[in-house]
C-alpha cells in the first residue's frame, strides 16, 4: 500500500475542495495500476509538493524514473507539451519519458533528490544557475494550445481596482495599483515565448550521472504559459529573500536573459500584483512584506 503523505492531503483538501479530497483519496489505488501498467517498483520514500505525489521508481531496464501524480488543471494541463517542446529543443528542462493525457500522471527523468538549487549557499551563485537555466527555457517558443499571459494580464488589471480598495494600508493600495499600471504599459505585447512561471530554487535539481546529465542543473515542475520572460523572474527575486539583494538580481537576470529592463519591470511588478490578487481573493489585508519589498525597490522607492 502507497502511503500518501498527510500534508499533501491537506494541501489537497486546501486548495482543491472536495475534487481535492477525492483525488487524495485515490492516489494508493491510481499509483499501485501505474506502477503495475508501466513495470516500475518503488525505489525510495515518496517526495511531494503543494498539490503532487513523486515516487522515485525503477524501470523494468533498471533505469531510474520518477512517477508523478497531480490533478489535471489549467495550470498542470499544459505540464507535459512543455516538456515534450522543451525535450525537443534541448533546453534543460527534466525528461518527460510517458505520459498518460486521460489522467495527467507522468513518468519523468530521474534527477538527483538531495541536490536541489536551494543547497548551494553561495546564493548569487545560485541565482547565475537559475538565470542561465530560464535563458534555455525562454528561447524556446510557446506551442499552440498554451494558456497565455495577455489573458492573465487582463483579467488581472479587470479585478485590480476593487482588489486595491480592500487593503487596510493607503500605501499598499497605492502599490498595487501602480504594479497595475506598470503592466498595462506593456499588456499589448505579452510575448509568445514558453515560459515555467514557477522556476524557484527548489525546482532546480541536479542531473544524474546514471541518465547522463552528470554536472548539469535540470528544471522541473513548470506551469507553463506563452509570455513575456520577463514574468519569470519573480521567484527568484522572492525565494532566498534579501531585500538588498533584489536589484542584483534584477540586473544580472535581465543581462543574462538579454531583457528589455523596463518591460521586464514591468512584467515583475505584474507578479506582485498577481500574487497580491490572489492573497486578497483569499481574505488577505495587507500585501505580502517582501512582495511590497520587491516592487518597491523596482520602483525606485527604497
């Protein structure tokens, strides 16, 4: 029997309802059928994130993989184009070696678990990792069929406005809503790249000798979009957090991805007022401290 962590079912219930809960409920029994269809056999502890289970198996060859499981919605839909696309081009992004459409469950590359990006100390060597690693990504353009940005950015400066009036600071209203005027300056040209919107530190691996990637640091876990590169960089202004860090980082992932540095500006501050839209949807009064940091550096306010 597949035990399913008790923290992925809270997060599943949390964020997905009673689909949440069903999903959970049957993770055992949909695991034990892929393992069983695919020939595989477990081959470590479970690893999971906010809303998918990852069991490190073996492939009837003896080849490692990594068996995925997570609900099939708009953001994960697109998961497995992207890293067929990405495969493809050879831009760095983990092996998708199957992949079932009716239910969304993955096979991937197996990566090395215990060396993500976040454990190298040394974090402006990190952040020159992750940047070279969104340069492959960027440059490959979005297929047909990919949620896009523009949509995003609309509905986004739709709900601003009234989002903006219900923070209990003047100074934060102010901020988001010239995080929605930074983005309306450039929602007319959203790009058409593909981009993994959620490239953190922890989303780096490091690649396995076994599968010939030895040295090389692997994406993984996108949710994927067409867009602008300049709505990637959040994460990493925002992960390893260092408010005397952000416009370092600014620069050089601008300079390494070859960016416009006020559209990517602009895009940036789209992040924050996303993430500031989501917080208040969910009851929130006040913006998130290191997210009101952010653009308020980017703004030249600090």
């Amino acid at each position: 029997m597949i035990e399913v962590p008790d923290e992925l079912v809270v997060s599943l219930c949390t964020h997905g309802g009673a689909e949440g809960r069903v999903f959970a409920d049957a993770l055992p029994g949909t695991a034990a059928a892929y393992l069983d269809a695919w020939g595989l056999r477990l081959d470590g502890p479970a690893m999971y994130g906010l809303c998918a289970l990852v069991l490190p198996v073996v492939r009837e060859d003896g080849s490692g993989a990594a068996l995925k499981l997570q609900r099939v919605n708009e953001e994960t839909a697109g998961e497995p184009v992207a890293l067929r696309v990405w495969g493809e081009a050879g831009a760095g992004a983990v092996g998708l070696l199957d992949h079932d459409p009716a239910t969304g469950v993955m096979l991937l590359e197996r990566l090395d678990e215990r060396r993500p990006l976040t454990g190298v100390d040394d974090a402006r060597a990190a952040v020159r990792v992750l940047a070279e690693s969104l340069s492959r990504l960027v440059r490959v353009p979005a297929p047909p069929g990919m949620r896009r940005l523009g949509d995003a950015a609309a509905r986004m400066l739709e709900a601003a406005p009234g989002a903006a009036a219900r923070l209990a600071d003047v100074d934060q209203r102010r901020l988001l809503l010239d995080c929605a005027a930074a983005v309306r300056e450039v929602a007319g040209e959203p790009g058409d790249r593909l981009l993994h919107w959620d490239l953190h530190y922890d989303n780096i691996l490091a690649g396995r000798a076994e599968e010939g990637r030895a040295g090389e640091w692997v994406a993984l876990d996108p949710k994927p979009l067409s867009g602008d590169p300049g709505f990637e960089l959040f994460p990493a202004l925002d992960n390893r957090f260092d408010a005397s860090e952000v416009l370092w980082r600014f620069d050089l992932l601008t300079g390494v991805l070859g960016l416009d540095r006020q559209r990517a500006r602009a895009w940036t501050l789209g992040r924050v007022l996303q993430n500031g839209l989501w917080g208040i949807r969910g009851g929130a009064r006040r913006l998130p401290a290191d997210h009101a940091e952010i653009a308020r550096r980017l703004l030249g306010r600090n």
